[in-house]
C-alpha cells in the first residue's frame, strides 16, 4: 500500500442535525464584506468541473512513492492519524452547531490532507520538530475566514495562500432537496444535451441591500480569498466540499467553482491537491480558461 491507497477513502457519513430544519441559515453579509473597491470586486463565476481533477494526475505519482509499510511504526501512526474512520470516532455523534461541523472537517478532511502533504515534503516521521505548512484559525480583522492555510519561510513571516469557510450541511442545501445551493451554476454542465462552452460564465451581482443577500451570495469566499490575497479556497460542509480558485488578468474580477465533492468521492484525496498546489509544491499549472462573459 502506498500513500495514495491511503488518501481514497470514503468519510464515514456525516451525523444527523439535532432537530429537522436546524442549522439552515448562515451568517449575513456585513458592510466589511462588500466593502471593496469596484476593482476587486467579484463579477463572474465560472463551473470548472475539471479544476481539481487536473490536478490529480501530477499528485497521483508522488503519493505512490510513499510507500505504508503497516509494520512500521511511524507508518502505521501516520495511517491512523489520516484515516477518517478512526479520527472520527471521539467527534460529535449528533451536529448541534456550526461548530461541530468545523470540528468534524478538520479532523476528518483538512488535517488528514495536511498530515499527507507533510508526509511528501518531509517523509513519514516522528519528528515535531515540522511546523510549516500548518492549519490556523484567522485573527480578528475585516473578513474572518473559519480557516487559513500557513505557510512561509518561517513562524513569524506566515504566508496564507488558501483560505477555508465551513458550513452546516442544511447551509450548504437547498431546502426540500438534497441540492447543493449552487446547483444553478453547475446543473447547465450536467446537462447532456447542452452543449456549453468551458469557461462560460455567470453573471454576479455584487451586493447592495445586504440584509436582502440569497444563500448563495452570502456563503462564497471570495471577500476571504481577496481580503487575504490569496488564489484559493475551500467551501466544505463535509459532506460536501467545493473548491476555488480567483482568476487572473482580464479575468481578476472571477471565481471558478468546481463541481460538489462528495464525502464518498475521496475528499481527502482532492484536499491534498489543493493544499498541494497552494503550498507550491504541485508541479501542475492550474489552468482556467478564460470566462467567456458575452452575455
């Protein structure tokens, strides 16, 4: 078994909610997440269903040079500390919170991908001694993300290149459904019989009347990602994870969405991707193509 055999696996399902129709809202817009020149301002959004699968190919051979021997020790302890039916079991049995899904996505997709990423830059050991790239919280400012990814030559010169919102799995649906709420970006693409464009895009209307914002507008990251100056960014309700990328040049004024990430379509596998490309060690470019806009 290697470390890629490691990384596609399935989550374990996700707890209930407490009470039906609990935890359906999310948090409203304020003034200092639309508070940001024109320029910066998110204007596009693009479906890329292929933005994280191009990804897979580049990380696919370097995990499997990472070989978990079950005999070793520091293999067997990196494998139990990845797997998500083992880092699972003392978490929450039933969602009462946003915060128990924040729990439950960084111990069973955000750490587990990180503990990998680890594993490929430094090799399997004991050693805690590592203490870049790391997961931290966000200190208090204009936009707070739930979660940043940190890097950086050293601890006290932090780089974030990826920032993460988490959201309960009623947030992350439309209600009656099992939709995802962006389902009205993403159905036209699983639509066979349309015939669209890649890089076909749709139309944002950056809020006015904040207390009037829909679901979707209020649960993208894009002020995060801006705020930050960083390029990508992790949507998760567990159950569901969508990843983001903002585009550059002409294109600076879009964010790229891929398609819903199921909890049994290997999250961690896609989260180490992600945080691989971040980080800069993905020997990939992410390429998006440009939103074609005419409207």
């Amino acid at each position: 078994k290697t470390l890629d055999d490691l990384l596609r696996v399935s989550l374990p399902p996700l707890p209930s909610v407490y009470k039906e129709k609990a935890l359906q809202s999310t948090k409203n817009v304020t003034a200092k997440n639309v508070d940001l020149p024109v320029v910066k301002q998110l204007a596009k959004v693009v479906h890329l269903p292929r933005l994280v699968e191009q990804l897979r190919d580049t990380a696919t051979p370097v995990l499997r040079k990472t070989p978990i021997d079950w005999n070793n020790e520091k293999h067997a302890e990196l494998a139990y500390a990845i797997h998500p039916h083992v880092t699972a079991r003392p978490l929450a049995q039933v969602i009462r919170s946003e915060k128990d899904v924040e729990i439950l996505a960084h111990s069973l997709i955000l750490h587990p991908a990180l503990l990998a990423i680890r594993a490929t830059m430094y090799g399997i050991q004991h050693s805690s001694d590592i203490k870049i790239p790391y997961i931290s919280s966000a200190a208090a400012g204009a936009v707070i993300p739930d979660a940043l990814l940190v890097s950086g030559p050293s601890l006290d010169k932090p780089v974030y290149p990826l920032t993460m919102e988490v959201k309960t799995p009623p947030a992350m649906m439309v209600k009656k459904t099992e939709d995802s709420v962006f389902r009205q970006v993403t159905e036209r693409w699983c639509d066979e019989r349309l015939d669209i464009p890649e890089g076909t895009a749709m139309r944002f209307n950056w809020p006015t009347d904040l207390a009037n914002c829909n679901k979707q507008t209020r649960i993208l990251v894009w002020s995060e990602m801006v705020d930050y100056n960083c390029d990508m960014g992790v949507l998760t309700s567990v159950d569901r994870t969508i990843f983001l990328a903002r585009g550059h040049g002409e294109d600076d004024d879009t964010l790229y969405l891929s398609s819903v990430v199921r909890w049994r379509d290997f999250p961690i596998r896609d989260m180490y991707c992600w945080l691989a490309h971040a980080l800069g060690i993905s020997k990939t470019d992410l390429k998006l193509p440009p939103a074609n806009s005419t409207w």
